[in-house]
C-alpha cells in the first residue's frame, strides 16, 4: 500500500504493478483453532468463497462441523 499511495501521490497510475490476487477458491490452512483470530478466520474465510483445512486435536465435533459447507 505504500508504495501504490506513493505512486498515486507523485501523479503516477501504475494499475498493473499494484493489482490484487483473486482469493476465492484459494485454499486457507489453520493450524490451532484456540484463540479468537484462529476461531474467526475460518469463518471469515468461507464467506469469501475459500476452501478451510483445519487441525486442532482439542477441537470440539460441533465446533469443526461449524465450518464445513
């Protein structure tokens, strides 16, 4: 970001060198589902249309079963 604002600001419109990657369909792999990022993220990550693999042994059924499409 800034090196785009950076450009933008010296009057540049490089839209090529500062495109964004399409994650949808992308996979997201969550190691330890303990704390409330890790908790979220896979969530988070379903409604942008991703992929969730995740591990955790202490990991309720009902709490992964939460996260399957």
């Amino acid at each position: 970001m800034p090196a785009a604002d950076a450009s933008t600001q010296a009057g540049k419109w490089e839209k090529n060198r500062f495109m964004g990657v399409e994650i949808a369909g992308k996979t997201l792999g969550v190691i330890g589902c303990g704390n409330i990022l890790a908790r979220s993220s896979p969530t988070r990550a379903l409604g942008l249309k991703m992929r969730v693999v995740a591990y955790d042994p202490f990991l309720s059924r009902a709490r992964r079963g939460a996260w399957r499409r």
